[in-house]
C-alpha cells in the first residue's frame, strides 16, 4: 500500500481500494519493520488524503481508527501528529482532526509533536 501512495489518478485509486478490501483491518495496524510507522503514517508523510480517507473506512471500527490515529512510531511520533505539520485548512488537517474528534481524541489529548522537516 505504502508503494502506492500518493494516490495520483482513478485507476491508482482503484487498486488502492482492491488491495485494501484484502487485508483484514485489524493488520493494518502492523507496524513498519523499518521505524513501526504505520499505513495511515505513511499517507500523512505523503500528504495523501485520498489514501487516508480509504484506510480510515476500512477501519470500520471506532476503536481501530482510534489506535491507527494514536499508535507511536519507534521516534515516538503518531498520526496525530501531522495535524501540526500543515495549514489548517489542508485536506489531511481536515480529514484527522474530523477523525479525531469522532473517535474521542480530545483537542488537549492530542500530541504536540512537531514533525523534522
């Protein structure tokens, strides 16, 4: 999945969706071997709302979303964090703190970390 990000036309976002739907939810949130980021990190690195909109339904479960938005990297970085790596008005800014706020992540719960460039 990660390969295939960002997301750059509707046939991409086809198989996006079909590789997806054969992945059990609950090992997307397997860690990288690399630094333990995890799908949904790659696609905020990336940029790619498309692709965080995609794995975010596919967790169909609150719970899911909660811990794929929340669990650290080895760096001690989450998803939560790219919040503060863009404008407000940026698609992923949106799309997290609407996550977010759906799943019970509290504004003052959230991690500050910023981000290295």
């Amino acid at each position: 999945l990660t390969a295939m990000m960002p997301i750059t036309d509707p046939q991409w976002e086809k198989d996006f969706m079909e590789r997806l739907d054969r992945i059990e939810a609950s090992d997307l949130l397997r860690p990288s071997a690399t630094d333990g980021s995890t799908v949904l990190m790659f696609a905020c690195e990336h940029r790619d709302a498309l692709a965080m909109s995609l794995i975010l339904v596919h967790l169909h479960d609150y719970e899911l979303r909660h811990a794929m938005i929340t669990k650290r990297n080895a760096n001690g970085w989450n998803a939560a964090c790219y919040v503060n790596e863009v404008k407000a008005g940026h698609p992923v800014a949106v799309l997290l703190n609407e996550e977010m706020a759906m799943v019970g992540i509290e504004e003052g719960e959230r991690d500050t970390h910023v981000l290295p460039v």
